[in-house]
C-alpha cells in the first residue's frame, strides 16, 4: 500500500520509490493506481501546512493582517458573529494555532459520520458562517483543537489579501520559486478551494517543502518564506 518513498540527504535523491494502491481525488475514488514521478498525489491535511508557510509570505507581502488582528474584523459580512461570547477575543494567531475554543470535532468522529464538524462544513451552503458561527467551548489560546475551519478561513483571507486563488497565489510565491510541477487544489461545491485538504502534489515536490523548513525558510540561497515565521509556526504554542 506504499505509494512513495523520497529519501534525500542535501541535494542528492538517494532513494526513490513508487507503488501500486487506491487513490481518490477528495471522495472521487480513482481505483488502483501505479505511481511515479510524474503522479499527483493526494496530500489531504499537509494542505494545512502549506497554507501556513503561504500565509507567512502574504504576510510579509503586506497582504493579510498580522496575527494579532482580530479575527472576526477580517470578515464584515459575518461581523454579527463576532459578537457572540466567547467570540470577542479571538484572533487570526488562534486560527493559525487551532486554539480557538470553539465547538469543533472531526477527530473522534470518522469523516464519513455527518456528524463530523469538517464534514459538515464541506456540506454547508455557506462554509465560513458555519465555522464562525460555532459556539465557544472554551477559552481562547487554551487548547488546541484540530480543526480544518480554521485553515479555511486563512485561505479565504490569503485569497482576499491577493486577488487571486489560493492555487494562482501559492504557484506564484512557493511553488514556482521552488521549481515544483504540476499541481492542483481541488475545489468544494460552492467554489471555494478546500484549503484544509483539498491540495495535490508530486511526491519530489513534498520533499522539497521539507527542505524549505530545514533550511529556515531559504530555497537555494534565496529567502522564500521568512526566517522568523518558519520560527513562529514550528514553536508549540500550548502543551
């Protein structure tokens, strides 16, 4: 069932190799499929950490507000929200980090229940209400919750801040600088890029995204992503 294997020691591939195994595109089963080099590859919840080494570069672009900022004030059609307990001091750090303290389950709850809070936000009309409007369970900054409404909602800030969509904008300022391949990021019904998991890679580009964060950031003596946010985001923010 081994897909692929990547074994690299500086810039030398010391090992590589591809199998045979079932493969979907988000829920679209593909059947068995034989990969290789050139053989996108679902990457599900690493889409969560690409968006955060994007949303360090739009960040230092001046193009999405800094962690600090309230959370609710990015986004003025659901401001009502913001009003609700618990809701007040929630900021974008919170989303980031994944201690917002809201009502959100998609660990103990397999993605196939309705019941999973993820699922539930694939299958609402309107995503970013549905995890906005999540009460609060606890208080903010406390504990952390998996919980892929947050990467949403960074995405929609990355996308709003750029003008452009998260797949154009992360090609633009990641992927291209690291001379990735192909690549896609697979969409909901409402349009929306499913930025928790919805991204498609190749597997030599995923090792390359390891290499980028080993090396603070830096991609062949060029900065890509800043020194102090590969820092900030690889630093555990509660026990």
């Amino acid at each position: 069932g081994l897909h692929a294997l990547i074994v690299k020691q500086g810039d030398k591939l010391l090992f590589e190799h591809y199998g045979e195994g079932t493969d979907e595109i988000w829920g679209r089963p593909l059947g068995m499929v034989r990969f290789g080099p050139d053989i996108l590859h679902d990457i599900r919840s690493v889409s969560k950490s690409v968006v955060a080494l994007v949303y360090g570069i739009a960040l230092a672009a001046g193009k999405v507000p800094p962690p600090e900022a309230n959370l609710y004030h990015q986004f003025p059609e659901y401001r009502e929200l913001g009003e609700h307990s618990g809701h007040d001091r929630l900021t974008i750090h919170h989303a980031l980090s994944m201690t917002l303290g809201l009502d959100w389950e998609e660990i103990a709850i397999s993605y196939d229940d309705p019941r999973n809070s993820d699922t539930q936000m694939e299958l609402s009309p309107d995503r970013l209400r549905f995890v906005l409007e999540r009460p609060a369970v606890e208080a903010p900054g406390v504990k952390w919750r998996y919980c892929g409404g947050a990467t949403a909602l960074l995405g929609r800030l990355i996308e709003k801040g750029s003008g452009e969509t998260l797949l154009a904008y992360s090609k633009r300022v990641l992927f291209d600088p690291l001379g990735f391949g192909a690549a896609e990021w697979t969409v909901g019904h409402d349009g929306e890029a499913r930025a928790d998991s919805g991204l498609r890679l190749l597997p030599r580009d995923m090792a390359k995204l390891g290499e980028l964060v080993l090396a603070g950031g830096a991609w062949q003596g060029k900065r890509v992503v800043p020194a102090e946010w590969i820092t900030r985001i690889t630093t555990p923010v509660v026990a």
